[in-house]
C-alpha cells in the first residue's frame, strides 16, 4: 500500500542547538503537491512526582507565551538525544525539584503536537520520594518548586491555571490508568 503522503524534497530552514525547523515538498495519494513544515525536536521527560498525596510541581517563566506557569518536572537534553529515558527522568526530577525517588515507573510515551513536530515525551511516576538540593541550570534560575495536594492540582488543571499540555496529559493518562 502507498504512504498517504510521499516526500519529494527537504530543506533545513532554520536550526539552532534545540531544534530544527525544514520545509518538505510532499505528494499526497491523489498525487496533489504540497508543502508540510516540521519542526525536529528531541524527546524529553515529563516525571510526577507524588508523595503522601501531593503533586510536586514546578513553576517557571515561559518566554514564548510571556508568563509564569506550574507544570511537572520535565526536560531534554539536546546535547544527548539518544540518552536513557529513564536516566534523563531522574536528572531532570533532582534538577528542578532536588527530589531522588526509590522508583520511576514509566507510564507511557506521547508526542507533544504532531501536527507540526516529531517532538515526543516519556511520562514517569516517581514514588518514595526523598529531598536533596536542586541542581537547577543557568536557564532555570527563576524557577520554583512546591507541592501540592493532588485535588488542588486537578481544580488548577480545571480553572486554567495549569496549561502546560504534557502536564495536563500525564496527570490524565495516570488518572486513567489507577495510579492517582
């Protein structure tokens, strides 16, 4: 069976160290031209971290949509795409929170928009949660962290207040699967 859309051409129109921008010319099944913009990013981690009915959150400036927001623990490395999800959630869970767990179980993998990117995160569930001191990046020095109690995450979800799409998921698919 034909691919429902065939690549003819590709061309990088923008890349810096987290990301590429290309531009592909395409044919469709019904042999129909077009263009499909695709922004290539690494995978990250998205890590929920709970503990005694609580949701450890952190809350930084977004600079593309000018404000502060809470969200999940969550990052990537640019510099190591093909790294160990697993080890890159535990980095990236004492980074921003200073939090160790005694376990990370993975929950799942989605993509963060694949209308327009390849970008796809894995989700982990960190439980026996102890505290150590943050090792923030230059980047996150304005970044705070808190825990919350999992009924007040769910209304912050609820009101608006909590946007970011990859926290809404993950709180969602655990909620989905038993395991909040």
């Amino acid at each position: 069976m034909a691919p429902d859309i065939r690549t003819v051409a590709t061309r990088i129109v923008y890349e810096n160290r987290w990301m590429r921008v290309r531009e592909d010319a395409i044919v469709r099944q019904d042999g129909s031209p077009g263009i499909y913009g695709v922004v290539e990013k690494t995978d990250f981690a998205v890590i929920a971290p709970i503990s005694n009915g609580a949701i450890h959150l952190v809350e930084q400036y977004r600079y593309p949509v000018q404000g502060r927001y809470w969200e999940l623990p969550q990052g990537s490395w640019e510099d190591a795409p093909g790294i160990d999800p697993l080890e890159l959630a535990r980095a990236e869970l004492r980074e921003e929170t200073g939090l160790t767990a005694e376990t990370m179980l993975h929950v799942g993998h989605l993509f963060e928009c694949y209308g327009h990117s390849n970008q796809g995160f894995h989700i982990y569930l960190a439980q026996g949660l102890r505290q150590g001191e943050t090792r923030r990046e230059h980047t996150e020095q304005d970044m705070v962290s808190r825990a919350f109690p999992v009924d007040e995450v769910l209304a912050m979800i609820s009101s608006g207040v909590i946007k970011d799409a990859a926290t809404v998921a993950t709180l969602g698919l655990l909620r989905l699967k038993g395991l909040l």
